[in-house]
C-alpha cells in the first residue's frame, strides 16, 4: 500500500524561499505542494480553498503575520497542522505561535534536514522543534499563563487592523481589502488605541514592531 501523500502549503514572501523549500519538498514522494503565497492573506485564502495537510508558513508575512495566520488557519482548519519556519528565535514568538496552534518551529538557519523531520512529524499530527526546545517544553508553554502581552487585550479585528496600519495602509486601503466601511476601520483603531493607552500612529507604530505584530 501506497504511504498516504501530505498536502502542503508554503507562504513566504520571498519567492527563491519558497521555491527552495518546494524543491526540498518535492524531492520526496510522500509531500505534494499544492499551493504558493507571498503574503498571509493570501496564504489564508489558498488554505481555505486547498484544505492542506500542513501550512509551511514564515512569521513576518506581509498583511497577515504569521501569528495571526495561524490562528485563522487553526480555527477554519483544525486538522491542518502548521508548521513556523523563520529566522526569530524569540522566545516571546515561540510562546504566542504555540498557543496559537502552531506544532511546529523550525529555524532558517537549520539544516534542511529539520525541515523534513519537522514535515514528517507533523503528517502523523506529532509535533516538532528544532534546537533546544522539546515537546515537554511545548507542553509547559501550552500550560504556562502568558495572559500578560497587552496584544491579548485586542480582538483578532483590532490586531488585523494595527498590523495594517503599521504597514502604511490608509484607512480607505484596509477598508477596501477588509470588505468593511471606513468608518468600522476607525472605530477599530480608535478602540485598539484607547485600550492600549496610544495617542499617535507612530505609537500605534511602534507597539506594533515591539510586539512582533510588524518588522522593523
């Protein structure tokens, strides 16, 4: 009997990454790449539409980070398993992907062979982590109250709309891709401003590159 074939999902915003990570794949007959994205929204439809097996997704996506794609992954997908494959090393990112849903973290730096330990992993629905971190240590994060991160405090609307903002989007651009009126765009940013204390966009700015929501 044929070993079943895992469906795979890459996003990335480099195109050459993710064609390395394809040909990796791909190298192995038991992975199909069935989808491409350059940024989390996208990636977010290609799941919706694809269903993959396990999402491959970087952490600083462009429009949707890789935090807030999980979680949306995580809720219209529970059986997709995602897999965080980026250069931070953070422990602050690590603890909100895995609360998240992510059961997987592999770091560009590693080799390529954690990459398909990682992938293979996730196929059986077991998780993986390179380095150090170990799945005793998962279950203590997933245990662990991290409630005190201010980004809690926002709901998912009011995260999706500071990522934005902190992008340079325009009120009038995040209404347009968020299918929402103008006006629904401002009452999240001045909610998300009023519960974290900002007064400026600069501040808005600024919270949002401290709390890995954007890079710098």
């Amino acid at each position: 009997m044929r070993p079943a074939i895992s469906r795979i999902l890459i996003a990335d915003d480099h195109q050459a990454m993710r064609q390395g990570v394809r040909s990796l794949l791909e190298s192995h007959p038991a992975y199909q790449v069935i989808a491409e994205a350059g940024d989390g929204r996208e990636a977010l439809d290609l799941a919706r539409e694809g269903k993959p097996d396990i999402a491959i997704l970087d952490y600083s996506l462009p429009l949707m980070n890789g935090l807030e794609l999980t979680r949306s992954i995580k809720h219209d997908l529970p059986r997709t398993e995602v897999l965080i494959y980026t250069m931070h090393d953070r422990e602050s990112i690590l603890i909100d992907v895995l609360r998240a849903g992510a059961r997987g973290y592999v770091l560009k730096s590693d080799s390529g062979a954690h990459l398909i330990a990682a992938v293979a992993a996730l196929a059986r629905h077991k998780p993986y982590f390179s380095g150090a971190i170990s799945e005793t240590l998962l279950e203590h994060f997933i245990e662990s109250d991290h409630s005190t991160d201010k980004s809690v405090m926002l709901t998912a609307r009011e995260r999706e709309i500071v990522q934005l903002i902190a992008e340079g989007k325009l009120n009038k651009q995040i209404a347009h891709m968020l299918n929402i009126s103008v006006k629904t765009v401002e009452t999240h940013r001045a909610a998300a401003m009023h519960k974290l204390k900002l007064r400026s966009t600069a501040e808005l700015v600024l919270y949002a590159v401290r709390n890995n929501i954007v890079e710098p």
